[in-house]
C-alpha cells in the first residue's frame, strides 16, 4: 500500500482478494483512497488493517476511524500492530479485540 493511485488500487483488486492499508500510511489518506477504490468492490475481497494503540479505548477509536476512512463496516482481518512481545499485549487489547468481534465489526484479529 505504497501508491497513491486510486487506479492502482481498483486493478489489484479485481487481481488478488486480500488488501491491507495501515492507518498512518500517508496521514491517514492512505485508508480514504482505497475506501474510494474499493466501492462495490469492498464484498470481493478480504480486507485488514491495524492499530498500533496500546489501550482497549484507544484500539476501539482507531478502528472507528478506520472504518470510516475505508467506507465500510467491518474489517475482515484487525490486527495489533507492532507488538513484538507478549507484555505489550495487555488484556484491554485482547478485550478490545472481542468487542470489535462481537460488535461485528472484525472477523477475525490477530
């Protein structure tokens, strides 16, 4: 997710069935542009993003965020990011994780 080209975007798309866009790619406009690209696409593929929160309130807003600047209302995939040891993922994450689940909004997080 390193173009700026909402082209690019639609054409990997109708390629591949997953993408993925982390939400500071470019100041956050990173997740717009593939909302954008996405349209009624967004049903055809698996689609993931990420927090780098380190708090349940914190994660949750993030994913909001997310979901919003990606037009849609779920993520398939929700992933913790740059959580390189067990103790950086406290119960609140996980906890955060089983609300967004339930909620319906990630099926799956990691």
């Amino acid at each position: 997710m390193i173009t700026s080209d909402a082209a690019v975007i639609s054409q990997a798309v109708d390629q591949a069935s997953t993408t993925s866009t982390p939400p500071k790619l470019s100041g956050g406009n990173n997740e717009r542009m593939v909302g954008a690209a996405l349209g009624a696409k967004r049903k055809n593929i698996i689609l993931s993003s990420k927090t780098e929160a380190n708090s349940k309130s914190g994660a949750l807003e993030q994913l909001e965020t997310s979901l919003q600047m990606l037009g849609t209302d779920y993520l398939d995939i929700w992933y913790l990011h740059a959580k390189d040891k067990p103790a950086q993922i406290g119960d609140d994450l996980m906890e955060a994780q089983q609300i967004a689940r339930k909620q319906g909004k990630s099926a799956f997080s990691a």
